[in-house]
DNA sequence: GATCGCACTGAGT
DNA sequence: ACTCAGTGCGATC
C-alpha cells in the first residue's frame, strides 16, 4: 500500500494543522533563543503578521511564543526536575476540577508476555492510521488489547514513520483502519478527554527491561521530569542511566508514555526520536496546557 | 559470552 | 555550550 497517500484523519483537535507554523517558530526560538527573537522576527520567518502568529500560536500552545520561550530554557527544565519543589503541582492538583494528570492516573497498560515480544509480533494484527496532531502527523497503531504504538512525523515523511514503526514487530500483520485509530487520537490530543472514567488502554511490547523504565516513565506527573539517572535509580539499577537512555529512546508509544520528560541531568533536552524540536513543543505545550495560570 | 552501541555524566574548555 | 573520554549495561548474534 502506497502510506504516501493513506488517509490522514484532519482536524482531531482544533490546533493540528498550527503544528506546522509553530514548529518553524520553535526551531527558530531554539536556535537563537540567546538572541530573544522577537515576534516581530519570527513572523516574518515563518511568513505570518506578528498578530497572526500571537494568536495561532496561543492557541496551540496556551501560550505566547514569549511565554513559551520562557518556558523551555534551560531553569525552567532545571525546575521540572526539582524533586523537592512540587508546589506548583501541589496548588494545581488541589484546585484541580479539569484536566487531570493523564499518565499515571488514566493510562492502564499491560506487558505483553517476554513470548509474545521475542516473536517479534507474529500473530498480532496492528491497526494504524495517521492524524493530524498539535505535533505533528500521528501515527497511531493498536492491537484488540489496545494502544500499542505512536510515533510523529512531518508531512512526506509517513513511510519512514510507518517503517520505523514496523520495524519493531516486523511479523505482525498491518491494516490501515483510520476508523480504529481515531478514537484513540482524539482521546489522546484533546486534554479536555483526559479524565479517569475510561482509562486509555496502552499495550506494552518490549523486553523486561524496557517495560521496567517505561513503567517509570509513566509514573512522572505532568509538568516534572526525571533525569535518566533518576530513572535508573527508581528501577534500581542506578549505575544503568544510559542503558536507561537507550531504553526511553526505544519507547514505541512515544507522547502516552512520557518520553519527552526524560531529561540530562542538567536540564538539558538531551535526544528525542522524533526530533529534538518536537520533545521541545510537548514540553512546552503541557506547561501552557497544564499551568494553573499560564504566565 | 563476545561484541556493539548508546536519548549519560562530569570535567575541562 | 561544546567536546571528550570513561563508562555500565542491555541487546544481539
């Protein structure tokens, strides 16, 4: 099948199709965030009115690009790391009525047993379809048990994304069912969904040891990070931060399983599979999204 | 069990 | 911020 020209599901969230806009303006602020670009700057980069662009980017992110630039610098990481510095969550989850936390509270997910992974997906059937996402195109495949694959790509890049994907369980057997995927999308990119009544079903496929960080992924509430050494430590294994690394960077359902909050250990950004900038804009738009009151 | 490669870290610049 | 080397560890054959 030619995946060029599979179908991709529009308008899952009413900010999708800002991704592309936004993403040039974040590359933009991280490449000369020393020189403070300004709106007027970046507007014209990306070939929008400065008010335009303050707009759709607010709209996408929650908030402004000065905000937002504000948002991902090096102290603001440093503080999603502060263990001992909750308060802002604290405040936020007393007052909490909307938006909860999604990962540890409302993702319920299963391993697939260690025969299962070695087959390498023999015997499995893999649902995917692509959606327009606030990142980006969305890949998104499940299995009958449940989600168990996500991956981002650009537009023109849906075969690498799709390889990529397949690569991991080259037996399974592939459908494209946009229909099947689509509830997962919605559910997954609109915050306002993000709610305990029907958990989201992820399926984790992977080796032991990746399960056991993955766990520990989805155990970092919104808006914190861990270091790669933290999480080596939590599955008690503290020496084991880069196999850590390699582990986290191997997370097939990239987004649910919060890879992008896996942080060096001095705040740095470190790597992403799907693009430094996209780690960026999750980061950033979770801290618009999720921020009692966005500053 | 050998070999490979890594989304680490810390020190030095 | 960038490079560099020392690393431990898991994945793979």
């Amino acid at each position: 099948m030619n995946v060029q020209t599979a179908t991709l599901e529009r308008d899952i969230t009413p900010t999708g199709s800002d991704y592309e806009i936004v993403r040039q303006a974040i590359e933009m602020i991280s490449l000369d965030y020393r020189e403070q670009p300004s709106l007027e700057t970046l507007a014209e980069a990306v070939g929008e009115t400065p008010s335009s662009l303050q707009k759709l980017f607010t709209r996408w992110a929650g908030l402004t690009p000065k905000g937002f630039l504000q948002a991902v610098t090096l102290n603001h990481a440093r503080r999603l790391l502060d263990e001992g510095a909750p308060l802002l969550d604290a405040a936020f989850e007393l007052g909490m009525s909307g938006p909860g936390r999604l990962h540890d509270l409302f993702v319920t997910h299963e391993a697939m047993s260690p025969g299962d992974y070695k087959s390498r997906g023999r015997g499995l059937t893999i649902r995917y379809g692509y959606h327009l996402s606030p990142f980006g195109i969305a890949l998104v495949m499940a299995t009958d048990r449940g989600l168990c694959g996500l991956a981002f790509c650009d537009a023109g890049e849906e075969r690498e994304a799709f390889e990529d994907m397949a690569r991991r369980w080259p037996n399974a057997a592939y459908v494209e069912d946009v229909a099947a995927t689509l509830p997962y999308a919605s559910r997954i990119f609109d915050p306002s969904r993000w709610q305990a009544d029907q958990p989201l079903r992820v399926v984790l496929i992977g080796s032991d040891f990746q399960i056991r960080v993955w766990e520990a992924l989805l155990r970092i509430p919104i808006n914190r990070a861990r270091t790669y050494s933290a999480l080596a430590a939590e599955i008690g294994n503290p020496s084991a931060s880069r196999a850590v690394g390699a582990a986290v960077g191997a997370n097939p359902v990239s987004f649910v399983v919060p890879c992008h909050r896996a942080l060096g250990k001095s705040g740095a950004l470190t790597g992403y599979h799907w693009g430094l900038t996209r780690k960026r804009a999750m980061l950033g738009w979770e801290a618009g999204h999720f921020q009692p009151q966005a500053t």
